[in-house]
C-alpha cells in the first residue's frame, strides 16, 4: 500500500511538472523586447508580520551591445562590508547565456557557455583555483536573468510554464534546476512614488527545495516591482523596486555646471549669522526682549547654486506635502557635487566662501540658541471692605522672565552679479 502511495504520487508530481510548457531559450515565449537597457535599484528586506528589517540594496544594470545582453547584479549590506557583484552576458534575442562572472565574499567565478561550460572558480578562503568543465545534459537559463525572464512571458490569468536555470554551487553536482510557474493572477500594486499600478502576481515554486517566490510584475511595460522569496518559520526576503527612473521634475540637473559655478569663479560671499532678538516663540504674546545671538563658532553654513532644477524641486514637493499622499521627491543624487560647506570661524557669527562665478546662490544655516521672554502673571488679590462689607478687590500683577532654548532655520538667496565681486549678507531670522 505504502508503495503505491509513493508510485501515485510521484506519477502525479512527474504528471504536473510534464503538464506544464517548458520555456527554454530562444522559446517564441520569450519576448525580450521587456528586457530594457537601464539601471534599478531595490531595497532587500527581511519580513516577519509587520517587522520590516532592511538588509541591503540590489542593483541592477542592463546593457545591450552588438546583439548581447549584459546584466551586472550587484548587492551590498547594510553594513556596507563587502559587495557582491555578478555580470551575466546572453543573446539579446534568445537570452542563450554566454558569460558568467561573480566576485562573491568568499569566491570568484568565471564561466564560458557552448558545447561545454569551462571556467574557473577560485575560494578567497583556501586560496586555490578549481579548473572547470561541465556538461549539462538540458539547455538553460543563467540564473542571474531569472527576475527579468519572467518579465518577459506572455503572463496571463491561469498562465502556467517551466523553465530550466543554471547555478553553478561548488558543494553541488546538480546544476540545473527546474521551477514551475504555479500561478498567475491580477493584483494592484501600490507604489509610494507612484501610486497604483495594474500588475500580475506570479508564483513560481523552485522544484528542488519547494520554496516559493512571488513576483509583482506591471502589466503595462513588464517592470518588476517587487519579488518576495519564502524563508521558512514565517520570514520573507522581499526585495522592492526604488524606481530610479522616477523623475517628475522636468528640468535637469547639470552637475558639471554646479560643479564648476562654485570652484572656478574669482568671488566671494563674507556673512554673519545670528538669530535676531525676536526671534522664535513670543509666548504670552509679550515681545521677546533676548539679546541678538550669532551662531556658535563651528556652525556649518551650506551654499548651492541655484538653478530652475532647484526651484521646480521646491515647488513640486510643497504640492505633495499639501496633498500628504505620497513621499517627497528626493534630490538628484548627483545634488552634492553643488554643495559647498564653510563653518563658523569666531564667536560672531561670520563666514566666509570664495571661488564662486557670477550667479544667484541659497545660503543656508541652522543653530540652536538661547531665548528668553518677560511675562505677567496673578500674584494674588487685594479686597476691600467697608462698615456694610465686601465692597471690591483689586487684581495684583507680577512680572518673571522665561528661558527656553530655541532654534534659528535661515535660508537666504544671494546674487553674484560679476565675477571678482565681494558680497556681504546677513543671514538673520
């Protein structure tokens, strides 16, 4: 009995695996017109019920030259320790795979594809070369493409395949391993740029170890937006697509010019920053009667030039605040190479920048201060009597000064009209 159990149930799995289309390169099913030279980037998570635990970052970086395919995957930690990156080459039409090469923690990786695999493999650990010859019976996919390959099927409602991929494991003799597309349905993907996206969530089982993975794919242009893979005991690794293409500011930044507009220039701007003395809270509605206080000496004051890439950012992020639905569009990342920082030098507040070419600039400080306010307060009541009794009272008023530290945010929009001019400014709230 016990037998036949096992002969039916390994008739059914064999029944299932064989029932579904197997997808292998240069398969009619496979439409690398999805596959988009491009970079992305996503956010690696571990999730456990509503524990979002960030791991590290994975790139993404496709590039296509004389009809090949190149994909760099690359992923760091979250402590920034080492990274791993892995450069896989294919057929841009078939996605047959032609290259391989990892520089892993612990191991490089280096593989040819044809009649055979050769390559090499190399442990940092021991410090030793493996020579490598493989023959793999079945035809495949790199491993590294697997993300973008399901991308690139004709997904639909109940759409079903199998498709062989190649990982190469030092440990292992089995090379090729075999994973099902279970399923296939509608889903609405949420994105915090963004917003809603139709997509398809597809699950696919890795036929050796039965783990699941689940992929959100956009029904539009075949983007993933987001792949989640089972760990067991209840944990995710969920990876989440960052959209780097997301850019809803149509003036661009040009970080050469910036570059140059603040190292090459014969200017200056000399300051003083100082927080005034009404500055603040006015609490009581009394008038605050501290003295003028200048930014302590070591304070950083930032200057960048402005531009109409700045302004539009400005603008359009006060638009998402007021409608409090989405994030705030970040800076451009290459924001820093305009950036150029000095300190205070002395107890009164002043500054100093220099090579700066004509232009309008945003000067920008940010201090803690001492402040202080007089207030009145009922110190008690004086009442009157005559021989009949009670005939009035009086309020009585004492005065008291308040302490309280307080905090000056100045932003100030200098302009350089020719180059050699010297500007003085008062950065004051």
């Amino acid at each position: 009995m016990k037998l036949y159990a096992l002969i039916l149930t390994f008739s059914l799995l064999s029944l299932t695996a064989f029932s579904q289309k197997m997808v292998e390169p240069g398969n009619k099913s496979v439409n690398t017109k999805y596959i988009k030279p491009q970079k992305s980037l996503f956010t690696v998570y571990y999730v456990k019920d509503t524990s979002w635990v960030k791991q590290g970052l994975v790139t993404y970086d496709i590039v296509l030259t004389n009809n090949q395919l190149s994909l760099t995957n690359s992923y760091t930690p979250k402590d920034n320790s080492f990274s791993t990156v892995r450069t896989s080459v294919a057929d841009a039409q078939t996605l047959k795979p032609i290259t391989y090469i990892s520089d892993a923690k612990e191991t490089k990786v280096d593989l040819n594809f044809g009649e055979s695999i050769t390559g090499n493999y190399y442990s940092k650990k021991t410090k030793k070369n493996k020579k490598l010859n493989l023959h793999p019976k079945e035809v495949f996919f790199d491993w590294v493409w697997t993300d973008h390959l399901i991308g690139t099927l004709p997904l639909d409602v109940g759409y079903k395949a199998r498709f062989p991929q190649f990982y190469y494991n030092d440990d292992s003799g089995v090379f090729v391993e075999y994973y099902t597309i279970k399923e296939v349905k509608s889903f609405v993907y949420n994105s915090p740029r963004t917003g809603k996206h139709d997509a398809w969530l597809v699950t696919v089982l890795e036929e050796t170890s039965n783990a699941i993975y689940n992929y959100i794919i956009d029904k539009k242009d075949h983007r993933l937006w987001q792949r989640e893979m089972s760990m067991g005991k209840g944990m995710w690794e969920i990876t989440t697509n960052e959209e780097l293409d997301y850019q809803p500011i149509k003036n661009k930044f040009d970080k050469d010019q910036v570059a140059r507009q603040i190292s090459k220039g014969n200017s200056v701007i000399i300051g003083t920053a100082y927080a005034k003395s009404n500055s603040g809270k006015k609490l009581g509605g009394l008038v605050n009667v501290a003295k003028k206080q200048f930014a302590p000496k070591g304070t950083e004051i930032t200057l960048f030039p402005s531009s109409a890439y700045y302004d539009e950012w400005v603008e359009v992020n006060k638009k998402i605040r007021k409608q409090n639905k989405m994030p705030e569009v970040p800076l451009d990342r290459d924001f820093g190479y305009s950036i150029k920082k000095a300190k205070v030098y002395d107890d009164e507040g002043h500054f100093e920048f220099a090579d700066l070419m004509p232009g309008t600039y945003v000067v920008m400080a940010s201090f803690d201060f001492s402040n202080s306010y007089n207030y009145s307060y009922v110190s008690g009541y004086t009442n009157y009597y005559n021989y009949w009794g009670y005939t009035g009272s009086t309020t009585n008023y004492g005065t008291a000064r308040q302490s309280y530290v307080d905090k000056a945010n100045i932003e100030k929009r200098i302009t350089i009209d020719k180059d050699g001019e010297k500007k003085e400014v008062n950065l004051k709230e």
